[in-house]
C-alpha cells in the first residue's frame, strides 16, 4: 500500500465549525483549507492506487454533505510515498 497525495476541491466556499466536524469525521487523513476564495481537502491517503485514493476521498466528502467540483494532483506526486 502507498500514500497519495492530492487535493479535492470542493464547490462550498464558506464552511463553518460543525460542517468541518463532520468532514474530519469521515478523513482523518484530510486537511481542510480556504485559500483565496477556494476551500478544498488536501489528503495523504494510503491506498493500493491512486485512482483509489480519490475515489475513497470523494466518497467521503461527499457522504459528509459536500461536492467536489475538481480534483488537484501535483505532478511529483503521481508516483506513491512508499511506506
């Protein structure tokens, strides 16, 4: 299993203390950040690929009520972290 690193945008600017709550609750491995008018998740998410290391990471902002408009990915970062 490797560690991925990427960033889920997501569609709500303005999030407040109990919505970050439930966001933490469901990405322990997640950091939430607002910068510039853009408020995204930057995660460091173990994983067998990357493509489930997204997919798992979307599926828990959105379980936690939010939308991902895109997702960031840093080209260093397409080879895993091993572990």
């Amino acid at each position: 299993m490797a560690t991925f690193e990427f960033k889920l945008v997501l569609s709500q600017v303005e999030i407040g203390e109990a919505e970050a709550d439930a966001l933490y609750a469901r990405s322990k491995d997640g950091t939430l950040i607002t910068a510039e008018g853009v408020t995204y998740m930057d995660f460091d998410r173990r994983a067998n690929s990357l493509d489930e290391a997204v997919r798992s990471a979307i599926a828990d902002v959105n379980a936690a009520g939010f939308r991902v408009t895109r997702i960031e990915i840093e080209a260093d970062s397409l080879a895993p972290q091993q572990s």
